[in-house]
C-alpha cells in the first residue's frame, strides 16, 4: 500500500483536528497538508511562498465555505488548469445546499460529502474517504 499526499483546504480548526485525527486512526501512511483559504490552497498548488518545496497532493479534500476564495473558484481553478485537473477534488463540506452540488459536479468535482454534525460520524466519514480513495482507487501520480 502505497502513502499518498492529502491536501486539505478548510478554514474551521475543529474539523482540521478531527480529520487529522481519523487520518492517524486509519494508520495509513499519509502526509497531510493543510491550508486554511482559497487562496492559500492556489498558493500551494502553484508551489508559491512559502508553499516552493511542496510536492504536488494525490488528492484535496475541499470546502465550500472558504474566505479569501471560495470553495468553487479554487476547484474551477484545479480543473481548468492541465496540471492540476487529474488530481481528484472531493469537497467536503457543512453544505447540503443543492445549488453547492450542483456547482461542485459542473466544475468536475469527484465527488461531495456533506460533513456530519456528530464527532463520531465525521471521523466515520473521513475513514471511508479515506479506505476508498486510498485503499481502493488508483489515483494518478504526477
């Protein structure tokens, strides 16, 4: 089994800790990167600042609720772009709006997972992220 390199892309601290955590749970050999904005996560996929040395991310898990730039601009961003546009995008997100699913699977989204309100069905949920798109999925390398 091979580790792979998560990008995550949220803004709220608590669910930065708790998807860390079910990470660790699933004693997959991961690396975890984490940014906290929409433009931090441009910043990092273009090797930018402080982000030269960082090696391209296997997969992003991405919310919609971003500042700076929005959860949408970023993914229309990755999927425009021949570079980034193989690396699977799931966002993971508060919202159930319709109107936010609709938008992620225009601009390619792999797929959308609201986040669970309960601690144990939000680590439950980031183990089966993680299970299917580590274990399971062949993912693209650079």
């Amino acid at each position: 089994m091979e580790s792979i390199h998560i990008l995550l892309v949220e803004d709220n601290e608590g669910d930065i800790l708790l998807t860390r955590e079910a990470l660790e749970e699933g004693k997959i050999l991961n690396k975890l990167s984490v940014v906290r904005d929409g433009k931090e996560a441009i910043n990092f996929l273009n090797k930018k600042e402080e982000f030269k040395k960082e090696h391209r991310p296997d997969l992003i898990l991405l919310d919609v609720n971003l500042p700076k730039m929005n959860g949408h601009e970023v993914l229309k961003y990755i999927k425009q772009h021949k570079g980034l546009k193989t690396i699977p995008v799931i966002m993971l997100t508060t919202s159930s709006s319709q109107e936010d699913i609709k938008s992620s699977y225009q601009n390619y989204a792999n797929c959308y997972i609201t986040k669970p309100i309960e601690v144990g069905d939000f680590i439950k949920a980031v183990n089966q992220i993680e299970e299917f798109w580590v274990n399971l999925v062949k993912l693209p390398k650079e």
